[in-house]
C-alpha cells in the first residue's frame, strides 16, 4: 500500500511517496514556498519520478541482451512499483525495491535498489545504492526528473554551470524523444545557459556534464535551486511541449535515451552503465532550495 512520507528540519518540509521513491513535494517553511511541480495533469502529472532501469524511449519500445529481445517501457519501471520502507526518522528515509517476477520479465536481473533521502539545511541529500546480484553483467540507465514550479516567465529563467565554462556540448534529439546521433556546441554568457518555452518546444534538451559539478537554476524571481550533477554525465531540461507549463524540469542523467533507428544491443548504448557481477554502485545527488 502507497504511503507519503513527510520529512522536516527547521527549513524544509519534504515528502516522499514509497510509489517509485519519488519526491512530491519541498516546501520552504519560512514563507510556505512549494519547490516542486504538484503534478497538474492538465501538464504533466508526475512530481520527480526516478528513471530506471532505462532513460527515455527505446525504438520500438524494445532493446537487445545478448540477441535476445525484451519490451521496455519509456523510463523503464522503477517510478510505478512500490518501495519497501526500510528506515524512516524525522528527517530521513530509506526506501528498498527488490527485482521481482514482473521485472525480470522485461529486465532479466535480480537487482536491488536502495535510495536514501536526508535533509540537511537547505539541502536534499539522495543516494541511489544499485546492486547487481546476478552472476553476470548488469546494464542499466538512472535518471532523477524532478520537476521545479517557476515563479513567472520561464523566459526570465537560466541556468548557471559549475565550474564555469564558455560552452556546452548538446546531443540533439530528432525526432523526439530519440537522440539523433548528432552534437552541437552551445555558447554561454558568463557561464549561463538561458531557458525559454520556444527552447524546448520541440522537445527535451540534453547536454555533455561530465566536466560540470552543478547546475543553479536562477531568475528575477525570489527561489531558485541547485542541483549537484557530480554523478551524472548529463544534464537534460524539459517542459511540455508547446504548452508553457508553469514547470521546468532539471534532470540529472547516467544514461541516455536511445539514437533513433533500430532496436540495439543494451551493452552498445550511448551513456549505458553497467555493474560487475555479485557487485553494487552508490550514485549520489543533492536539491539546494533557495
């Protein structure tokens, strides 16, 4: 059964749903300000689903392991499965979702994936703890999609990098929601990339973040947040498109989305990731609310 968890410290009130980990709401208790998307489905109807074990839309809702074929589903399946509470105080949870016999229909291992949620001042503290625990290699794409209420105009919005840099390298989608293969390089002023409804209204744009330590997501207006990316290669922002939804959605992704054409080897995939076996990984992120 589905439970909404409420974290709090002397800044912050946060919750979480155990229905895919994911963070519904942060609001700031000094003057009541909701961070998060309250997932209108007039928009969009999620908050910040967690994306696993795939990132984006496969061709032909499939891929390839070892030749064979398997169904996978946009975002893969973590967002809709229930999560386990393993540890809940007043100002962290721990939640556990364990492969079952559903998955391992579409994603043929035994898994087990661990996040743990801690406020810390201003701060959401996340860490994602992946075990592989199959006997062999275990591919995998992780990707956090909170979506963030804006204040007014998304064209007064931008976004700030960290460190700062002249540029960045774009993977360009066509058609959407697919990558076409192709790149481009973006310039920014004063290490800030400026955000627009006419920008995304062909879709999501994803960007090169290896070299990137964060990402502060800024405007004229009063809040702003920051998002640590030290454990994501790439950035990727969206807003519905041609609607000017009232949200933007920062996402830190380890993976991509697949090249449009046809239906490929997991272990090929652009950005894929992958786990020894018997062995596990901790991927770890943070939210700053201004």
């Amino acid at each position: 059964m589905t439970e909404l968890l409420t974290l709090t410290n002397d800044q912050l009130e946060v919750k979480i749903s155990t229905l895919g980990a994911e963070v519904q709401s942060a609001k700031n208790l000094q003057d009541g300000f909701e961070y998060i998307w309250q997932a209108d489905k007039q928009y969009w109807g999620r908050h910040a689903p967690i994306l696993f074990p795939f990132i984006g839309r496969s061709n032909e809702n499939s891929y390839l392991l070892n030749g064979q074929k398997y169904a996978m589903k946009q975002h893969g399946f973590l967002r809709d499965y229930d999560f386990a509470l393993e540890e809940v105080k007043k100002d962290s949870a721990v939640l556990t979702f364990v492969s079952n016999a559903e998955t391992l229909e579409v994603y043929p291992y035994d898994f087990t994936v661990r996040i743990s949620y801690q406020l810390q001042g201003k701060q959401l503290l996340i860490s994602y703890a992946i075990t592989n625990n199959t006997d062999q290699e275990m591919y995998y794409s992780l990707g956090f999609h909170p979506a963030f209420n804006l204040e007014g105009d998304l064209n007064n919005y931008r976004l700030n990098v960290e460190p700062q840099t002249n540029s960045l390298t774009e993977l360009l989608i066509d058609p959407a929601p697919f990558r076409s293969g192709k790149e481009a390089e973006v310039a920014l002023k004063d290490s800030s990339l400026p955000v627009s409804y006419p920008m995304l209204d062909a879709g999501l744009r994803i960007y090169d973040a290896q070299k990137l330590r964060e990402v502060t997501l800024v405007s004229g207006y009063q809040h702003a947040i920051r998002l640590d990316l030290s454990d994501f290669p790439y950035l990727a922002i969206w807003s519905p498109e041609e609607k000017h939804a009232p949200f933007l959605c920062v996402e830190g992704f380890r993976g991509l989305p697949d090249q449009y054409g046809k239906v490929g080897e997991i272990a090929d995939k652009k950005g894929e990731q992958v786990i020894a076996p018997e062995r596990g990984e901790v991927v770890s992120t943070s939210i700053s609310f201004f």
